[in-house]
C-alpha cells in the first residue's frame, strides 16, 4: 500500500509541473517574395495560441530580421519589434521594408506570455520584381522574342515569294535582298 501511495504523490508531482504550452502559429508572410526595387514586403501576421489552440490575446510577440545580409528593416529602422497581441491573438509586424540585398532569409519571432514562451521562423525572399511582380533577369524579353518571331517570319516569306512568284520574274533577274537587323534589347518595366 505505500508503495501505491508514492507512486500516485509522484505522478501527481510530476502533473503539476507540466507547464501549459503556448503555441505560435504563421498566419501571413511564409515564404514571400518581396521587391526590392519597390521596398514594398509582405508584412508578417503571427497568432499565439494556448494548449487548447485558443486565442492568447496580451501576449508579447518580438520579431528580429537578420543583423547582415538579405533582410530588411521595420518602419523605425530598427531590426527588431516589439508587439502585443489583439483579441484574436494575432500580431502584425508593420511597416516592414525590404533592404537592396537579394536572398532568402529568416525573421525570428518569439512570443510570451504568463512565463511560457513559444518561437517560429518564418522565410522571406528579397527579389528584384517587375512591375508584373515576375522576377526581372538579363534574359530576353517576351516583347523583343515576338518582335524577332514576326521580322523572321516576315523575311521567310519574302525569300518564299521571291522564288515562287509564278514566273513572273524573268530568270536572269536578282532575287530582292532582305536585311534583318536585330533591334537593342531592353529590360525594364512593361510600357
């Protein structure tokens, strides 16, 4: 019988102190791609739950960008921010702006709450986008690639007329020359 009594004074000390959890869940902002030329971001949206996956509203919430490399700053120009959640749990990390540097990198967030304590990372992009927000490169626009298309088959049908008009061309005579010029390539925004 003592045994069994120990037994059950240790189980129920050991029920006592497991902590509750807290949760922290990425509502907005996993795996955005953000335009460097615009220094506009998708800005982080967080919520804290609690061991029951509801809501913990009070609850401070502290976002960190990398100190180097691709990141960016919050509205103040600080690294860091400090928020608290709303009624719903949630946590927005505003006025996030990317910096020039292209790469993917991490934003740390923490959050706590009555002593507990939760943490998530959560993946961004800084790319440099068009104005379509397509990733601009130094390849060949869609525009010039058209404009090729056309001039070429232009001049494959010139070169086609030229040698099957029927006769009547005289035979001695020089088929017309066609010249196609290639244009200078451009990148840029959509006109």
């Amino acid at each position: 019988m003592r045994v069994l009594s120990l037994f059950l004074a240790l189980w129920m000390t050991a029920a006592a102190q497991v902590a509750p959890m807290l949760n922290l869940v990425v509502v907005e902002g996993e795996g955005a791609v953000n335009n460097v030329r615009q220094r506009t971001a998708r800005e982080p949206v967080v919520q804290v739950q609690d061991e029951n996956h509801k809501p913990v509203a009070g609850a401070i919430v502290v976002f960190t960008l990398p100190s180097n490399g691709a990141g960016g700053v919050f509205a103040n120009g600080a690294k860091t921010l400090t928020m608290t959640t709303d009624n719903q749990g949630q946590a927005v990390a505003r006025g996030l702006k990317p910096n020039g540097i292209k790469g993917q990198y991490q934003i740390r967030v923490n959050a706590s709450h009555n002593g507990q304590t939760a943490s998530v990372s959560i993946t961004q992009t800084n790319a440099i986008l068009s104005a379509s927000g397509a990733a601009a490169g130094g390849g060949i626009s869609g525009k010039l690639i058209a404009v090729l298309a056309v001039v070429g088959a232009a001049a494959a049908g010139g070169a086609y007329y030229a040698t099957h008009n029927g006769g009547n061309t005289p035979a001695t005579a020089a088929p017309p020359s066609v010249t196609i010029t290639a244009g200078t390539g451009a990148v840029g925004p959509p006109r």
